[in-house]
C-alpha cells in the first residue's frame, strides 16, 4: 500500500480601501507526503468528557487492514468540531502541551509530540468531531 498527501494550513486575506491600494496579509504552509499512514477518527462529543486512545484506530487503509500508529509515531493531527452555531470544543492532551480548538467543523491542525493522548473537553451541548491523523 502507499500514501500520498498533504497537511496545508492557509489564511489569506486581501486588505483594500476600496479604490485602488491593496495589500495581501498571507501565512500559508503546505507539506506533501509520500510515505507513512493516515487514520481518521469520528465521534460525538457531548456533556461529558471524551477519552480518546489514538494509538488504537478503527479506521482501515485501502488494502482493508487496521491501521495503528506505535505509541511515539503520530506526529500530525487535524481536528475539528461541528455542534451548536458558534460552539467551541478543545481538543488536547492530557497535560495541555497540544492544544487544538475548532467550531463550525473549521479545521484546527498541530504537529504533536512523542506521544499523545486525546481528550476533548465537556460542553453543554452535543456535536460531533472529526480527527485526522498522519504519521509513521
């Protein structure tokens, strides 16, 4: 099986006094891959706190098998959440070093740690979150 992908984060914007002056404020990363694994983790986040063992996936690759990540080789990870309009939900580890915050299913993305372990924080309503993965 191979891989082909990217992790490619952009924020763009076009600044204008509305006649002819302009000027582009832009921060923009893209890195391409060709090699490792890609796992993707879904789930519904509500009041209570969700523990999420990411080592262990359910997620399989196009050949069909299970992909797992050993326990220092993730070293991406994409999150977002989709629930109430304007509703925050943190994702994290369990000692705060990564830290990621999505609402309206936008994409937050961090390379990580060694090793992580994923909580998503309580809120007083329901959504649902999506995660991706890459790593060796």
């Amino acid at each position: 099986m191979s891989i082909e992908g990217r992790i490619a984060v952009d924020a763009l914007f076009h600044d204008t006094d509305g006649t002819t002056s302009l000027k582009v404020v832009s921060l923009a990363s893209s890195v391409g891959y060709t090699a490792g694994k890609v796992a993707v983790v879904t789930g519904t986040a509500g009041t209570s706190q969700v523990f999420l063992n990411l080592y262990s996936t359910q997620y399989r690759d196009a050949s069909g098998n299970l992909v797992t990540f050993a326990s220092t080789a993730i070293s991406h990870i994409a999150f977002a959440f989709q629930g109430a309009p304007g509703q925050f939900r943190k994702l994290h580890d369990a000692n705060d070093n990564v830290a990621l915050v999505s609402k309206n299913n936008e994409v937050a993305c961090s390379a990580v740690p060694a090793s992580l372990d994923a909580l998503i924080e309580t809120a007083a309503n329901t959504g649902t979150y999506t995660i991706v993965l890459y790593g060796t």
